[in-house]
C-alpha cells in the first residue's frame, strides 16, 4: 500500500487498539492474558482517535454502534479502562455523602452508558463519503463471517495480508475477550439482586435515558432529590 496515514475513530472500549493491532499485522497473546489492547505500540501509518470523525484525505474508519451495542461497550469501557472513575464519581456525588459505594459506582458508571446512547447519531454520521464503517456487531462474528469482514477490512485498506494471520488475530481476540463476553450475557440472565455493579448500571441509564435524557426533557420539580445523581441513587435503593 502507499503511505496514506490510517486513522481509526472509536469510543471506549479499546476494540480500536485491537483493529490497529490487526491492521498493523502486530498482534500477539499478551502474557498476562489482559483483555485490554492499550498496549499495541504507536505506529506512523495506523493512529486511533477517540475524536469525531473530520474531512480526510487520509484512509477512516469509524467503528459505530447500536442500542444493541451499548451496554457491552459499557462492560468494556468499565473493566479496560477505569483510570476515570474516581474522578466521574467525584463529579457526580458533589455533596452526598450519606450514599453507600455501591450506589454510587452504579449511578457513576451509568452515566458513560447514557452518553454513548445520546451521542450514537451524532457519532455514526459520516463526514467522508470514502469512510470505512465497521459495526461494533463485526467483532463478535462467529468465526467464518470474522474472517471473510477483516479480509475485507484489509483489501478496503489496501493492507496485504494473509488468512493464517487473521485467524490467528481471531483467536486471540476471542481468548482475551471472552471472560468480559460472557459476563455480559450471564449478567442478563440473572435477577436484579445478583447482577454486577455494571449491569445495574446498564439498566439504570436505560430507564433514565429514555424517561428524561432522550428528549433532553427537564427533571420534575421534588424536594426529595437535589440533583439527578440522587434520584438515581434512590432508584437503585428501591430496587435493591
């Protein structure tokens, strides 16, 4: 391929890391088993950007996503990336102090799912018309139709590659990717008292998302609730 610079625009979750990885033909099983792919090393063709996509002479892809998408970008987000938790918590809990940890961290870590519920449209746009769009919904593929869309990725890329490569790329996102898979689809099954802090999460940013956040309308007037962080707070009570 020639020089044109690569770059791939991704929300949280560290999938984007990993495309670079297959992209740059540098993947490998990282020998403490981590599901995180921050580590892949820098390179001057392929770069990721967390940023909205912009006009481009340069090779885009955008990984978008769907409603159905989000609350495992959430899991991700949560158990990859966590560096901002405290700080998220801190934010959202300015004066509550009579509020137990757990509430918080699932009132906390649910906002993040609301926004990627808010920004969905804005962020699936498509500003060139040349855009590689790849679906969240790519990476979790069995394993033929994973194959036959990363070779396809390469050929759009004009990367050349090879099928031994790819199908080693696909083991070793599935081994380092499905304890946090798995924990996703168990979460759903359980009742709300054996569910983890992430899928409380999930769910809470759903019933506030689309009873108030949606349509941006404004919360109703209550002298028991002095912010939004509260309320959720005595939502998550309830239920518990």
């Amino acid at each position: 391929m020639d020089q044109k610079k690569i770059i791939i625009h991704f929300v949280p979750g560290s999938y984007g890391h990993f495309l670079k990885g297959l992209l740059c033909k540098s993947l490998k099983m990282p020998n403490n088993n981590t599901s995180d792919f921050h580590w892949i090393s820098n390179t001057d063709i392929i770069d990721t950007s967390h940023d909205l996509e912009k006009e481009s002479k340069n090779f885009i892809i955008k990984i978008t996503y769907d409603e159905n998408d989000v609350d495992l970008i959430n899991r991700n987000k949560w158990k990859k990336w966590p560096h901002n938790f405290e700080q998220s918590k801190q934010e959202a809990f300015l004066s509550s102090n009579n509020i137990d940890e757990s509430t918080k961290e699932i009132v906390t870590k649910s906002y993040f799912r609301s926004y990627l519920l808010k920004d969905m449209s804005n962020w699936n746009n498509k500003v060139n018309e040349q855009t590689i769009e790849i679906p969240f919904s790519f990476f979790l593929l069995k394993k033929e139709e994973w194959i036959t869309e990363a070779s396809k990725i390469f050929n759009q890329c004009q990367i050349d590659y090879d099928i031994d490569f790819i199908q080693t790329a696909y083991s070793i996102f599935q081994s380092t990717q499905n304890s946090i898979i798995n924990e996703h689809y168990e979460n759903k099954l359980k009742e709300w008292k054996d569910k983890d802090i992430i899928e409380k999460s999930n769910l809470v940013s759903n019933f506030y998302f689309y009873k108030f956040f949606k349509d941006d309308k404004p919360l109703p007037p209550s002298k028991l609730y002095s912010n939004t962080s509260e309320m959720l707070a005595h939502w998550v009570n309830t239920l518990n």
